[in-house]
C-alpha cells in the first residue's frame, strides 16, 4: 500500500517537473507561491524536543529550530531557505487558528497576491510587514489553518559546486514532505491551486529545488493533504507528518536502534528511494526517505 501511494506521489512529481520544464518561458509574475517557506508546530517542550532532533538525526537546531539551504531550480545561483521549528503548546503565533501547525510559503509580489486574495474574499488577518529577511503577511485557509506568506530576501551565490565532505557528516539533508490531516482534502486541494497557485492534484503537489552544495542535483518537497480518517499517520494522533530526507538509511537507522528511537517498521526500498518511519519524543510519527535523486 505504501509502494503504491509513493508511485503515484512521484509519477505525479515526475509530471509536474515536466510541465514545468515546458513552461521555463512563462512570467515568473504569474507565479503565486514558489516554495515552502518553513514548517511549524506546537511541542510540550521545544528546547528539548530541539535536542532530541540534534541528538538523532543531526539536525543543526537552535532555540529557533534550524533552516535548511537549497538553490532555486530554475536559477542556481539564488539561494532559498525552508524554516524548521517547534513552538511552545501556549503560543499565540498560530492564532486565531487552533490547528497543531503552520506552514510558511514563499511567494512572489506580495503585494499583488493579497490585492488578489482580498478580492477573492479570503481572510487577511494582518498587514504585510517588512524585515531584514523580506515581507510577512498571515490568511487563513478554507479550513480554518493559519497561513504565513513569506516574501524573502534570498542571498545570490554563484560558486554552487559540490561539496560532497559537508554533505557525508549530514544525517537529515532536508525536508521531503509535509503531510496533514484534511476534513475534504480534495476542496483543499482546489482552494490552494485557485488562491495560491499551487499546482495541486488530488495527491497535493511538488515543490523542485536544487541541492545547496551540488546545483547538479535536484530534490523534490511533497505538500499533500490526507483524510482525516487516514492510517498513515499512525501510531501517532497527530494532525501533521514531516518526511525528512536522509543521506545513508541503514547506517542512520542502526544508530537509531542503539539509542532507543522507536521504530515503527522495516526499511522499504523501491524505485524513488528507501522510507522508513519512526517516532520522535513527543509521539509524532516521522517518515525518513533517502531519495535517488
């Protein structure tokens, strides 16, 4: 069953990268969001959920989570970032929505997107506010989540060579997925592509990018709404499941075991790559993919 979900999700990426490629000569201003921006959640305790990241998976975490760099796919040398981080079960950043999580997205001509959307009569909850890093603004989506719309400041870096020595020290190298629980995913779907342009099918859609320290190489980063009747989150209860992409599975898997991470099933190997799933500290079920890229 999970083979089967993951050829569809990537035969529908292979798709998108297609169409994509066939539409390089299209207005980049037609575009509405181009990537994501960061994912957030609620913890019963960040600090130590932070470490519990750093311990096991090698994240690079601070108080404020940790970013993961990229490249963009149609232009190498303009660096993105993606934002991970856990807040606190009492913040209030995530109001007035009363959802586990949020998610970031990184757009274009912010200005013009919320002219649109105000026009549309979707739900503006601030204004857009500058910063060193870009413009800011929070909606709210179809069904009552909380949405952050991010205009960034990307740096531009024109040396995108390998560098395979940092990358063999990772353990997870980005964010593959973010997956989450929907009451009718399919007008979700249809709300995100008509308001922010996502490119969505009934399976959510693929953001493409290229690797920070290798533009040769190209990653993919699912978005996909679930039924909130759906399996595949379990044992977790959680609204949200994070993929995270990792660099040698085995190797990762087996320190895992000695240091006593649950590990909820075997490593399955198909044709995008090897998956496995386990749990973090708090109970939230984790999907690991050491994708061929």
């Amino acid at each position: 069953m999970k083979k089967l979900f993951f050829n569809i999700l990537f035969i529908l990426a292979a798709i998108s990268i297609s169409l994509n490629a066939k539409c390089k000569t299209m207005n980049k201003s037609n575009k509405k969001v181009t990537g994501i921006g960061g994912v957030f959640f609620k913890s019963k305790d960040p600090d130590k959920l932070n470490e519990w990241y750093k311990t096991h998976l090698g994240l690079e975490t601070t108080k404020y989570g940790m970013s993961f760099e990229w490249r963009y796919a149609d232009d190498a040398t303009r660096k993105g970032l993606t934002q991970w981080n856990p807040f606190k079960e009492s913040t209030k950043y995530f109001e007035p929505s009363t959802s586990s999580f949020m998610i970031n997205y990184r757009v274009e001509n912010i200005e013009a997107l919320v002219d649109q959307l105000k026009k549309d009569g979707v739900t503006i909850i601030d204004k857009i506010e500058g910063s060193d890093y870009g413009k800011f603004v929070h909606i709210m989506d179809l069904e009552g989540n909380k949405i952050e719309l991010w205009e960034p400041i990307d740096e531009i870096d024109k040396t995108a060579e390998a560098n395979t020595a940092a990358k063999n020290d990772k353990k997870v190298t980005g964010i593959g997925g973010v997956f989450f629980k929907s009451k009718d995913p399919d007008k979700l779907n249809e709300w995100y592509k008509t308001h922010l342009g996502l490119e969505t099918t009934k399976y959510g859609t693929s953001f493409e990018w290229r690797h920070a320290d290798d533009s040769s190489k190209k990653g993919l980063t699912q978005w996909n709404p679930f039924k909130e009747t759906t399996k595949y989150f379990e044992p977790s209860t959680g609204s949200f499941m994070i993929n995270y992409r990792v660099g040698n599975m085995e190797a990762l898997l087996e320190q895992l075991k000695k240091d006593g991470v649950t590990i909820t099933d075997t490593i399955e190997d198909t044709e995008y790559g090897k998956f496995v799933h386990i749990m973090d500290l708090e109970g939230n079920k984790i999907e690991l993919w050491e994708p061929k890229d």
